[in-house]
C-alpha cells in the first residue's frame, strides 16, 4: 500500500460541479478582479471568523505583509515571531524594512512561549506575531495580557488554522488582524495562491484595502504607495464552494487524529500531539515527535508513506536570516522540535486502512 501525504481528489469531486458553475458565470461576465464573488467571499469568510471586515489578497504571505503595513510598521521597528514556524512569518515582517524579533517555542503547544515574550519587547516592538502552528491555536490569554500591558497590535498567523478556535472563539477573531493563507494544501486551499486579511478595525480595513489595490482611493487616484495583491474572482469561486464544508472536512481531520493517537498511544518512542482542552486543533498537519527522527523519515518513505517535516531549521538558524547574528542553542525548544517533529500523512478523506497502515509502519521503523 502507498499511502500519499496529502490527497485532495474526493474533496474535489464534492465541489466540482459547483466549481465549474461559478467559473462560467465569472467568465461570462468577464469579472476577473475584486469580481461579486470576491466581495461575497469576502463577507462570508469574515463571517465565518466572527469579525467584521475580510480583505482577499493573493496569498498569505502578502496578507501579513499589508497587515503590518497597514498597522504602519516600517524600517526602525520590530516584531516578534515565534522561531519556529515557517519562514513567511518572518519573511513579510523583513518586506516592511522592521526587524523579526524571535522568540522560543513551548514543548506543550509547538506555538510561541508566553513566558518569553515579555523579555523579548523593546520601545521598538510595533506588534506580535502569535502562529497557529499546525492548526492549534497559540496561547493568546497570555499573549494579549503582555500586549494589552505594553499596548503592542497582535497580528494572528492563521495560516495553518482555518476554523480553529480558542475558549470558544474562532481564530481570526482573537487579536488585532488575523492573516490566512488559501494556498492548495491548506484546510481551505484555492486553486492556486490566495490569502486574506480579517479585521474588527476599521482603521485596518480601510488601509488594507487600500494597500492591495495600487493605494487607490479613486479610479487613478492613488493616497499611498500600494501593491498588487488581490484574490483573483475565479479563486474566490473555489473558495466559496468549499468554505461551507470547511467544518465538516475539519471534523474529518479530527476524527483522523483520534484514529492515528489510538492506534499509536502506547508505542514507545513516539510523542503524539498535546490535547488542550481549551481549544480545537484542527489538524492541518499531524506531527508527532520521535528521536531518530530522520532514519524514521527515510524508513517510513521506503515502506510508501508520505511524511515531511514542517519545519527541520527554525528561522533564528536560517542562512537568510544569518545577519541577526544567532547560534545554535539560542531556542533550544524551537531547535529541539525541528530535530525530532515528523508530519504524518493528514487529509479530510482518509480512509480507516490507510491510517491503519501508516501506523503499522511507524511502529515497524521505530
Ligand atoms: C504559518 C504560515 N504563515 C504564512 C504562510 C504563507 O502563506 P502563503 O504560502 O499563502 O503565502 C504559510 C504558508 O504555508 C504558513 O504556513
């Protein structure tokens, strides 16, 4: 048996018809930018999130990107991110001109430690970047404690963490500006790039808008220095057929975990995921932890499975962000993680056999 890390095919099948639809209609009119689906999907994303406002942009990494600027961040400031992560958290803080500003890991969530934030503020700190990792919700009490003292935005990356929620409210709701992103693998993946900003603030919202669209305020009137970044109509089509399924395909991504922590509970050798009762993983990757981590890997693809690592170096190591001068040991709970997490395959439409067969083999290769 091959099990694949990811397969979308049957979630395809469900909106296909529904797809193709909206395409012809989207092309007939010729509406291909910032179209009526757009600004419905949009609203109905937004809705879903529990906020007012929702801006389309064409990915994730652009929607971070214009949610700092849109907070004003610029050259001379500083935000703080978690370091491990993937790199685009840090990435559109650097776009700004600010400075990424890392902080450790904690071993009970994988998400940013509360308990290093404070340490890491500085009269430079413009916001904090809390990360959803794997689709479990950070640790925001504590979060928004430190920045509500300090009266620091908190930007949620909700990249991996659609339809996730923390005390009972959604993610996206929970700080200043939440950030998705609709790339293909995520829980709500377009048929290509795709992201979106979600607000209560209006201030945000307007600026934001503004930013994706050339810094229009009129036809070819242009306030400030904008981008191109907008979610193309055909996109939002997809978007909007598999947005009201989102629940129930995440309800298939937590019955799949319940499966795999079963089958592999008493295994020695293997760290299953943290259970918060305070919160809803929704799964968009399942990683355990196992020492040996990469004979496992090497093990597990030869018997036909397919697993990744999200992430093998944190950010603080990267080459790329070598100029911030750190070194090994610097995040020795972020580092640890990136040594020893292993994504298991993870996908709605699993069936029982193939999670039974991707355990057999982790209990083989251990
Ligand atoms: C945590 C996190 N932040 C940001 C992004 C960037 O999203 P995109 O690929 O849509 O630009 C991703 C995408 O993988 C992500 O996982």
């Amino acid at each position: 048996m091959n099990v694949p890390f990811l397969d979308f095919s049957e979630q395809y099948q469900t909106i296909k018809k529904e797809v193709m639809e909206g395409f012809g209609r989207v092309c007939e009119k010729g509406n291909f930018i910032l179209g009526e689906e757009e600004k419905n999907f949009e609203k109905a994303f937004a809705d879903y999130c529990g906020v007012e406002h929702g801006i389309g942009v064409n990915s994730g990494t652009d929607a971070l990107y214009l949610a700092l600027g849109s907070l004003g961040v610029g050259k001379g400031d500083e935000v703080i991110l978690p370091t491990f992560t993937f790199i685009a958290t840090a990435l559109c803080i650097s776009y700004t001109g600010a400075k990424p500003v890392f902080v450790d890991n904690e071993d009970a969530t994988n998400n940013m430690d509360p308990q290093k934030l404070e340490e890491a503020i500085t009269p430079q700190t413009k916001a904090i970047m809390p990360v959803h990792l794997y689709g479990l919700p950070a640790n925001m009490d504590e979060i928004k404690a430190v920045a509500q003292k300090h009266n620091i935005p908190v930007v949620e990356d909700a990249a991996q963490a659609h339809g996730s929620d923390y005390k009972g409210q959604k993610v996206g709701s929970l700080g200043d500006v939440a950030c998705f992103s609709f790339y293909p693998t995520k829980g709500l993946g377009a048929f290509g790039d795709g992201g979106c900003i979600v607000t209560n603030r209006k201030d945000i919202y307007e600026t934001a808008c503004m930013l994706r669209d050339y810094g229009r305020v009129g036809r070819y009137e242009h306030k400030v220095k904008g981008f191109n970044s907008r979610l193309d109509t055909l996109q939002a089509v997809v978007l909007a057929a598999k947005l009201p399924l989102l629940d129930e395909w995440n309800n298939m991504r937590i019955k799949n975990a319940a499966q795999y922590k079963q089958c592999l509970a008493d295994v020695e050798g293997i760290q299953l995921p943290n259970v918060l009762e305070d919160r809803k993983h929704v799964y968009q990757t399942f990683a355990v932890r196992v020492k040996d981590r990469d004979k496992v890997l090497e093990g597990m693809k030869e018997k036909g499975v397919g697993v990744l690592i999200h992430y093998p170096i944190p950010l603080h190591l990267q080459k790329a962000y070598a100029e911030l001068g750190h070194q090994k040991g610097d995040f020795p709970v972020a580092e640890q993680l990136a040594d020893e997490v292993l994504s298991l395959p993870m996908f709605p439409h699993m069936s029982q056999e193939q999670i039974e067969y991707v355990c057999s083999c982790l209990k083989d290769v251990i």
